[in-house]
C-alpha cells in the first residue's frame, strides 16, 4: 500500500466505534490508531510511502535500526518443533536427557542459535502508532498502586509482582526524558520496536532480577508495555468499590469510565506489535493470558474475541514448547521453570473453563502435554535468591502442597488444573465421538472425580466455615473451585440422564449443593465487592445450570407429575427468587456477560411466575421421598416421555441461549 486517505480512515474508524459503543473523541482516535497499525502491515515494509493526515502531509520514509536479527528467520520461524516434525527426520531425537536439542533450522525457538545481524525496517506509521499508544499511560506512581492491588486480590495472575515493579520503576525513570513530548515517544516507539526484535536469552545461571532486567530498564519492549496496559485495564474492572475514590483522585485519567476500553485496544496493538516481530518468549505469553483475562471481564466469555485470544494464548503455548516439560526447564533456571508452569496451567484452565462454556471442543489437552503441576509456592517467593527458593521448595510435602496450609494463587491453579482435567475428560464425552460403554465410563470419571477431590489437602477444599477464618478473596477462590468440581458431576449425571434415560434423582441434590455456593457470593457481597466483576460469570457458569434444573424440577412437582425426589417447596422457591434477583442485578452491571443475565433472568422469571401463581398450584401428586444425598444409581429408569422433555435444561447446559425455546416448549 503507497497511500491512504486519512478521511475514509477516520470514517472506518468512527464505524468501529459506533460498533464498540466506545463514543468519545478520545477512543474514537485510539481506534484510528488501532487502524494504522492494521494498514502499516503486519511485517517490516522496505518501500517509501507517504501517509495523508487531515493537517498535514508526512513524508514517512521508513525508520531503520540495527538489531541483532536473522533475514531467513523473519520469514521462516517455526518455533518449537516436537518429535514428528520436519527437522527430526534429519536432527534425530530433539530431547537428550531432559535438555531440547540445538536444531540447525533457522527461525528455532532455541535463544541462544545464532543469529546474524542485519538491518531491519520499520514502517514510520507503525513507530507514529506506536508514539501515541505511549501517550495513553497514566501517571505510573498512580498506576502502580492500582496494579498492586488488583495483585493482592487477582487469583489467576501468574506474572510476578517483582517484574511488574521492575518494569513501572523503568517506566517512571525516563517519564520526562522519552514520555513526555510526541517527538520523544517516537524515539522511545522505536527503540520499543528494536528491542521487541531482539530474543530474550536465558541460562540456567541467571537470577529473577537478571531475568526481568532482559524486558524492563533500557531492554524494554512492547511485550512489557502491553503487560503494564492489561494489568491496569485489569485494576479498573475489579475495584468498583472505589471507582468514587479514583474520580475524586487528581492522579487519575478524567475519563476514568473509558480508560479501560482504552487499556484493552493498547494491549491488543501492542500485541499486534509482538506478533510482527515473528518471535516469542514468556512475556508475550504473560501478556496473551493478562489480555484475554481482560478480554472475558470487558467482553464477555461468550464474545467471539475471547475465543480468538484463546486461541492466540493457545498457539503461544505450542509454539514455546511450553506443553512438553523438557521444553520449559530448556536453558532456565528453577524459578522460571516454575513461572512458566504457572502460565501453561492458567492457560489449561481457562481453555477448559471457556471451552465448557461455549460448548467447543477445547485447544489445549493432556493427552499431550507433560507440563509438571506448578509448586504450591507464593508468586513472590520463586523471585527470591535460590537458597530461598530450594528452602522453600523443601519444605513442600511429597505431592508439592504446602504444609502451613496457607492459600496461594498456585495453591488454586493446583486445584484448578486437577480438576480441569477431569472436566476434560467430561468434554470428550460431550463434544467427541460416540463413546461405547457410555454409562461405565461415566461411572468411572465420577469416582475419579470424587477420589480426586477428595486426595486434596483438606485446607483446599472449600467448606462454610472458611469464611470465618481465611480473607475473603481467597475464600471466594475455594469456593469457586468446589463449584467447578460440582459442575463436572452435574454435567456427567446429565449427559446419562439425556443419553440413556437415567433417573435424575442424583441431579436436584447437587444442583442445591451448587445453587447455595452461589448465593453464598451474595451472602458475603460486602465482603467480596472488590471482586463483583466476577459475579456475572460465576452466576452463568455454575448458578443459570443449577436454577434450572431445581426451577424445571419443582414445576413438575407442583404440575402433579412424576419427580425424581420431593423438594422443600419454600425453600427452594426462596433460593431461586434470590438468584433472579442477581440475574437482574448483573444484568445492569454493564460488562460483557450483562445481555445473557438479562436473557437468564426472564426464563426464570417466567417460572417463578407459574410456581407463585396460585391458580397453577394444584394438588400434588403423591412421590415417594427420596434422600437427595444418597449414591446415585440407574436401578429406576426414568419415563422417556420426562427424560426427554428437557429442552430448557439441555438449553442451559448446552450454553444455547435462546431462552424463549426454554421455556415454551415446556
């Protein structure tokens, strides 16, 4: 492309923000901005063009810099290579003794290969695009406080505090000398840009601090930049409790509201700047996973950008060799063998938990993968000197739990991952090919799943009384992972009772089980008002499933027909018109997930209407009681014509959320 005409690209620009609802001036430039970097292309561009403004005409001659940078690698990089791929027929065997072998293909992922160094061109615009993404960043004293928090609170962030700090510290120390006039943040975009080229080498010898200073100080790139802008959108969508304080605040951005749709199309620019580079490393992976968290809150986990980020995260994942363990301990020392662990697991369980709830097969599987669990170690401890770290690691017991019983985010990611694997195997039954032997592999993964939860340290296994003695945050974590192992057994009574026609007398007692953890969130709001951005997806994943087994369930008891088991009538109806009224409250909370919470809460709403009607209450018939505890068994086959008549309930666990069919074929 020679040229473009600034005015048709402002007029596409304001298409997309009428599309984003963005409607400020401000966002409608990051857009164009957006834009520019998409039109300067995706690859370092040699020819001379000239870029049209509305006020100006620039000459944009394309900037270059020397960087150590191989010309066959820019076209070819495939990354790592695994035991059937092109280079083995000749290299042999790419693991010796635990170590990934050196391969003779240029473009490997291997760092410390050879590389020649030549000249690479920058596109003026890109560098221009890239000034002005700069210009975003708040004050940076401020925005480390914000980031500190979200830290304190945050249970799926695998990037250590330290490098954050390291890499705002960097940031603040040239604020005035390369941020503050546009001229300067050009200079700074393209030093930005020569780093970003470069491979970030690492040996087994190298402490944190050395590992951190490769992307932060004079080494900064754009990975660590768009880093720093998802951990900041990240701050604005978890600390609603003191948004009032933030406007009130003098340091802060004056369009507050906004700033994190800002926050989330820097990081994904940012990440386009990654990709144009060809290569990758752990910070962009850092920065993948920190955007799509950021992606699912501001989004939505039913938009397709997340399941496109997913993807990106995934393909990162693949292309690292982080999946395969001789991979991750390749020329790193201890501590970044553990971080790199942490990521791959925070990956896994965020493929598992999107993919469930999109109903999609997920992208990452066990089946090859070899990635050790991550140690039930403090994020903050791994950044500690060796002796540090060894004298922590020893103090693990066998299985790499801590025996103080204290609650870390590895301590979650631990539990998460366990149980992502069962949900795994839950997903195959679902979304793979048919499966012979249905029920006895069924039965096999619920024991597996039980036998599993129940091989947890007791300290990780969620109970009410938590509450009482550990910080809310980290009980809400508990919590969530007890309703993630709950889900998985719901979701496997159910695929027996649609497929085989079981009874469901086991379903309404987990549903319960289920329903009443997620009230709990509102029994502890006050508590818990810091993490409310987490509310909506824990109400649809686990609460929407739950409600309508129990809602469809006592509409067939009040309706006089035949019930698997009799359920306390007040109670429940209690319980259900509590979760419609947090269905309502979600709907207004203005994040991604609101228009299904609006759709979710007029389905029930429907049933509790009839439920409450007194004109529908007509005598029941009598059922035999049935202790909703009890083993669940297919020594009662249900009637087919109700084992088949749940439309509503494949609906909700299906994730379809056409939410008139639920109820009106009823």
């Amino acid at each position: 492309m020679t040229a473009f005409n600034a005015g048709m690209l402002v007029q596409w620009a304001h298409r997309m923000a009428m599309f984003w609802q963005i409607g400020s001036s401000h966002n409608l430039r990051l857009t164009t901005l957006v834009l520019m970097s998409m039109f300067s292309g995706a690859s370092p561009i040699s020819t001379r063009t000239t870029v049209t403004y509305p006020d100006k005409a620039v000459s944009a001659t394309p900037i270059s810099a020397s960087v150590p940078h191989s010309p066959t690698a820019s076209s070819h990089h495939p990354g790592y290579l695994g035991s059937t791929s092109f280079s083995n027929a000749l290299d042999g065997n790419q693991f010796t003794n635990g170590q990934l072998a050196r391969s003779r293909w240029p473009g490997h992922s291997d760092a410390t290969a050879q590389v020649t160094a030549a000249v690479s061109q920058y596109h003026a615009g890109r560098v221009r695009t890239g000034a002005q993404i700069l210009a975003l960043f708040p004050d940076l004293n401020f925005a480390e406080e914000l980031i500190e928090r979200y830290f304190e609170l945050s249970s799926v962030c695998v990037i250590p505090l330290l490098a954050i700090k390291t890499a705002l510290r960097s940031l603040r120390a040239v604020e005035q000398s390369r941020l503050s006039s546009e001229a300067r943040r050009e200079s700074f975009a393209q030093s930005l840009f020569e780093e970003t080229w470069k491979p970030i080498e690492t040996n087994q010898s190298m402490d944190a601090q050395a590992f951190y200073d490769l992307f932060t100080g004079i080494h900064v790139r754009w990975e660590t930049i768009g880093v720093v802008f998802a951990l900041l959108g990240l701050s604005t969508m978890t600390l609603p409790a003191v948004n009032d304080i933030l406007m009130r605040d003098s340091r802060a951005p004056s369009n507050w509201q906004t700033s994190t749709e800002d926050m989330l199309l820097a990081s994904n620019v940012c990440i386009s700047f990654c990709q144009s580079s060809l290569s990758t490393n752990d910070v962009l992976l850092w920065l993948m996973h920190s955007n799509l968290t950021l992606h699912t809150m501001h989004r939505g986990e039913s938009s397709h950008s997340v399941w496109r980020r997913l993807g990106d995260l995934s393909t990162t994942i693949f292309a690292l060799g982080f999946h395969q363990e001789a991979a991750i301990s390749n020329q790193a020392p201890r501590f970044l063998m553990e971080t790199r662990r942490r990521s791959f697991a925070a990956a896994y369980c965020a493929d598992q938990s999107i993919a469930t709830f999109m109903g999609r097969p997920p992208r990452i599987s066990t089946h090859y993968s070899s990635c050790a669990l991550p140690l039930d170690l403090d994020n903050e401890i791994i950044s500690k000197d060796a002796n540090t770290l060894n004298d922590a690691i020893s103090a693990l017991d066998a299985a790499g739990w801590n025996k103080s019983g204290a609650i870390h985010r590895a301590t979650f990611l631990r539990s998460r991952t366990l149980i992502g694997q069962i949900r795994e195997e839950v997903l195959q039954l679902y979304l793979g090919t048919t499966i012979p032997n249905l029920e006895a592999r069924v039965q096999e993964i619920l024991q597996n799943a039980d036998h599993m939860w129940e091989s947890l340290p007791s300290f990780v296994r969620y109970s009410d009384s938590c509450w009482e003695t550990v910080a809310a945050h980290k009980c809400f974590m508990l919590l969530v992972s007890w309703l993630d192992h709950l889900y998985s057994k719901v979701l496997l009574l159910r695929l027996l009772v649609r497929n085989l026609g079981a009874s469901p007398a086991a379903l309404p007692a987990i549903a319960r089980d289920i329903l009443s953890g997620v009230l709990v969130m509102f029994r502890e709001r006050d508590r818990l008002m810091e993490l409310a951005r987490d509310f909506p997806w824990v109400i649809l994943y686990y609460g929407l499933p739950s409600a309508g087994i129990l809602a469809v369930e006592l509409r067939r008891q009040q309706r006089g027909e035949q019930t698997a088991v009799k359920l306390p009538r007040a109670e429940t109806i209690r319980n259900l018109s509590v979760f419609t009224s947090a269905l309502e409250w979600n709907s207004r909370a203005g994040d991604g997930n609101s228009p299904v919470c609006a759709h979710a809460h007029r389905a029930l709403s429907q049933i509790l209407d009839e439920l409450l009607d007194e004109k529908a209450n007509n005598p029941p018939a009598i059922v035999p009681e049935q202790d909703m505890n009890a083993q669940f068994t297919l020594d009662q086959p249900w009637p087919e014509s109700i084992a088949n008549s749940d439309s509503f309930l494949d609906g909700i666990i299906d994730m379809n959320w056409d939410l008139t069919d639920w109820t009106m074929s009823l």
